[in-house]
C-alpha cells in the first residue's frame, strides 16, 4: 500500500527511523563509555544524544502514526502489528525522556539511568524487527506497481445513495485498478479486457489489501501471501484463503463508471 506520508512515492517513516536508532543506541554506548572509562566528556555527549534520540523519535513517530491510520489496512493482521509496533516505540520514547529528565539531576543514579537505556534499546530492537516485518511482508509504504497498473488511484466520497459515479471510462486502462472510500466500505473498482468490476479490498486470510496486489486476465492477487480471487464472481481460486470476496455491480455508460451498493 503507498504510504499517505511519502515524498514522490517515497515513504517519510522509514527514512527517519535511522536517527532516533542511531541517537538511542549512541546514548547508552557513550554512557558506558563515560561510567567504566571515567570520562565526563562521554557522560555529557550521552546526554545530548539523549535529547537528540526523543526529539527525532517525536518527529518519526507523525508519518508513522499517518501510516497507521490511513495505510495499513483496517481489520488485518498488519493493522495489529502496527499497533503494537507504535506502542512499543512509545515506551522506548517515554524510557529515554524519564533517562534526560534524570540526567538534570546532578545526584542522578547511574545503575537507573543505564537500566532505563538498556530496556529502551532491546524494545527498540523488537519494534524495528515488527516495523521490518510491516514492510516487507505487509508491504506497508511500499508502491507495487506492475505492467498497465498506472499510478496509485485513490478516490474517497462522502456523499453516497444508490448507484454512484466512481471513474470516467478512460482513466482505468486495462489491469489497473482504483481504490474507493464509501463510508466505511473499501471497494476495489478493476477493468479487465472484458470491462469493469468492483470487489471488497480485502483478503479473507490476513486482511491484506488488494488493491495493493496485482490483476491479470480477471484475477487479483492479495500482494501477502499470493491468495488469488477471480474479481467476476469473488470465488477463490489460489489459497491460503478459503473464503470468496463480496463484489459489486458495475455499470458503464456514456463514458462513466457507476457502482450499485
């Protein structure tokens, strides 16, 4: 799924994790530096890549709570993983501001301080592996684009009653596809060789989006776990998934695309 925070396609979120990493991880190697090798000097750099790492934390986590909300899709396994990934980075946030707030205090404990930067890191470490797995198995931010796809259509409506106009005729090419918003639905509206359909954006195995996947000959492919679906009747063609996908009519005329709910 294309990230809703990315700069010309490419997702903010992981370009800006590198630093509160490289800030958190520097803070306690300089602080042991400094306590075993008696150096007030990597005592006080600890410090200042101590408030540097929440600054920067701060920072990542608002394309990576954007992310959340409006990429990974609702009601799948990636909607959990995201969600315990930006709870477990938020811990790791509020253990290395209580560490800078005790650094303050010139009588502060060091065994305290280095307890609280070793428990901020391993989490770290747990949340970049479930942040690693969002990527590259939920494909999260990422924009697979394949053959005819086109550029990733998105189109939300407010307004809905009966049969709605969702595309002109011309803007899909064949194999491509256009992810639609209507109240609380994610509807998928898809042209074959043999005209248009719509279908619900969602895998029945693990919640993966299919608009994110691929569409060939009549058949989406969920971009997880390869679950395939013929978009014509929904029925299941390629597991894992056992259940069909709920479709929708269709109806082209005068140049436009309508959808019946």
């Amino acid at each position: 799924m294309k990230s809703k925070a990315s700069i010309k396609s490419h997702p903010i979120h992981p370009i800006l994790v590198g630093f509160p990493i490289a800030f958190f991880t520097g803070t306690l190697a300089a602080h042991v530096a400094g306590w075993y090798l008696n150096k007030p000097v990597c005592l006080e750099i600890a410090r200042h890549l101590n408030l540097a790492g929440v600054i920067m934390a701060v920072i990542t986590a608002i394309p990576g709570l954007i992310d959340y909300i409006y990429t990974v899709p609702p009601k799948s396994s990636g909607k959990k993983r995201a969600a315990q990934h930006g709870m477990m980075n938020t811990t790791v946030l509020i253990l290395f501001l209580i560490a800078w707030l005790l650094r303050k205090e010139e009588t502060a404990n060091p065994v305290i301080l280095l307890a609280l930067e070793l428990a901020g890191v391993a989490l770290m470490m747990v949340a970049g592996w479930m942040g690693g797995t969002l990527v590259h198995r939920n494909q999260i931010g990422v924009d697979q684009r394949y053959a005819n796809a086109g550029k990733w259509n998105e189109q939300y409506f407010d307004r809905v009653s009966g049969q709605i106009e969702v595309a002109r005729s011309e803007e899909l090419k064949i194999n491509a596809m256009k992810l639609l918003h209507i109240r609380n639905k994610r509807i998928v509206l898809a042209r074959t060789e043999e005209g248009f359909y719509a279908f619900e954006d969602r895998c029945p195995h693990k919640g993966g989006s299919l608009a994110g996947g691929s569409l060939a000959c009549g058949t989406v492919q969920c971009p997880w776990h390869g679950s395939q679906f013929l978009i014509k009747e929904g029925t299941v063609t390629a597991g894992p998934a056992q259940e069909a996908i709920e479709t929708y009519a269709v109806e082209e005329r005068n140049g436009k695309v309508y959808l019946k709910l």
